[in-house]
C-alpha cells in the first residue's frame, strides 16, 4: 500500500494523516475546513478538493469522523464510498461510533469484496500528535495484518479486539470509565482545593497513592498544574466535552441492548450532558472540574 485517501483531518484526524505522510506513505486528504487542508499541505499532505479526488487510485481510505450518521453518510447509498471503491480495497474507519453502525457499514462492504476494519483509537490529540495512538480493532484478522503497517505510523499499541464491532465496543468502554474518571478526579480535587489543599500538591499525593489514574496522572484538570493539559490552556485543543458526551451516550445505548447495568456511566453522561448544556460543548471534556468549582 502505497497511496491513502485520509478522510476527516480534524484534530484527531489531521495529525494521524501527517503521521502516514511522515512514514512515506502518499496521503489524499479532504476535510471540510480549509484551515484543516492548510495545515494537511503544508506537513506534505495532498489536499483533495472532494472525497472523490481523495480515493482516486487509494490502496486503502481511512476515515476519522465525528459521528455514525457521517460514516454512514459516506460509505453507504448509491453515491456511497462502498459503490465506488474498487474489490480488495482496504477500509479502515476510525471514528467513534455504535458497534451496530459499524457492524452494519462492515457488512455492506464486505458484501462489495472490500476488506473494511472498525479501528478506533484511544490516546487524545497529544497522541495523535505523538504517533502513540491505541487502535482497537474489529475485522478479519487477515485484514488486520494488512493494515498493520498504516497503523503502526499512528499508534505505538495495537489491538484485535474481535470481529467487525468489537473495536467499538471496546472503545465505548474505554471512553465510559474515561468519563468516569475524570468527573471523579475533577470532585476530588474541588474538594480538596475547597478544603485549602494545593491543587499541585494534591494531585502529587493522590498520583503516589491509590487514587491514581490517567485522568490524574496525564490530563490533569485544575488549571495550572500541569503544563501541557487543555486545562492550562483555557481546556482549548482537547478532547470536547460534545464528544465525551456523545460517547458516554454510546455506552448507555451499548449497556441498554445488552441489558448490561450502567450506573456511574449513566451519571457521567448527566453530568456532562449539563456540562455541555451550559454552553461547554466545545471545551476539553477535563473542564467538567468546573461544574465541582463552584
């Protein structure tokens, strides 16, 4: 595979492309937003003026979309990616959706003779940035293989979680006890900063002690104590709260067909559905910490 077509070059999907054009790949992008195909040209990337241009002679199309009705908006219908692209074409989607939406998208174009894999990732914009990605991912395992070189330049961890769905059941999960965690962090450091504790110090203790975790440890909420967080720049750059909120959404709907219990997910989606509701969609999903700050 020589030639890519990279659709959706957002703040997920931009540096993953640049990172495809760093390990020598040829890269077509498209996205939507002219800043995005800017910056995608000016890190060697082909800016494509529409999808159709992108997947002119793509060995494999890749795709990072907001939600499932894109991805099936592209892939499926007449007009749809699946009756265009040639058999033996390689698919990856790696945006986070329902295991079902990507069950379905699968079936039809395996039904085309196209080698479709659901890859979504864990490890935020810095691990985009970095190339250090977590793909977890649904498909034949042949096609897996197939695929291995592409994801290894975006992603240091790569995971066959099962067949066509099991990467997104996988991430959902993820991204439920992410939820979690980080709206637990965000209270106890509230609590603690309420109760004349430094938020640094506090941090420091609980990293060394059995509250740690990633939310903690990596993606530190309270503004200030660590350098490189969305929270010590105005939570700008991150992960928006919209997303979170749309993935714990998922996993409720996840838990709800498999009559799977789903308490804590649940209230972490209430308080990001507020969160979001009070004009914070756009904010890193760590700026829940305000909603404990007041």
């Amino acid at each position: 595979m020589q030639h890519i077509a990279f659709i959706g070059l957002g703040n997920m999907g931009g540096p993953m492309a640049i990172n495809l054009v760093r390990a020598g790949f040829s890269v077509s992008g498209v996205d939507l937003s002219a800043e995005a195909l800017q910056h995608f040209s000016e890190n060697g990337g082909k800016a494509a003026a529409s999808v159709a241009e992108a997947i002119q002679g793509a060995d494999a199309v890749i795709s990072m979309l907001p939600a499932g009705r894109h991805v099936e908006g592209l892939y499926l219908g007449d007009d749809g990616l699946i009756a265009r692209l040639p058999a033996g074409t390689l698919v990856l989607d790696c945006s986070t959706i329902a295991a079902h939406t990507a069950r379905g998208v699968g079936r039809a174009a395996s039904d085309a003779g196209l080698r479709f894999l659901d890859a979504p990732v864990s490890g935020g914009t810095a691990g985009a940035a970095a190339g250090t990605l977590t793909f977890m991912v649904g498909g034949d395992a042949a096609n897996v293989e197939a695929a291995r070189p592409l994801l290894a330049a975006m992603g240091k961890n790569i995971f066959h979680a099962g067949d066509i769905g099991a990467g997104q059941t996988a991430k959902v999960c993820n991204n439920m006890l992410l939820g979690i965690l980080m709206a637990g962090t965000a209270e106890a450091l509230a609590l603690g900063v309420k109760n004349g504790l430094d938020p640094a110090v506090l941090s420091e203790i609980m990293s060394k002690s059995s509250g740690r975790n990633w939310a903690l440890e990596l993606y530190n909420p309270w503004p200030g104590v660590m350098e490189n967080s969305p929270a010590s720049r105005g939570y700008s750059g991150g992960f928006m709260s919209e997303l979170m909120l749309k993935d714990l959404g998922l996993a409720e709907e996840t838990a709800l067909q498999s009559h799977a219990a789903n308490p804590l997910g649940a209230l972490a989606r209430n308080l990001y559905e507020s969160h979001v509701a009070e004009g914070n969609g756009k904010l890193d999903f760590s700026s829940i910490v305000n909603h404990f700050r007041h």
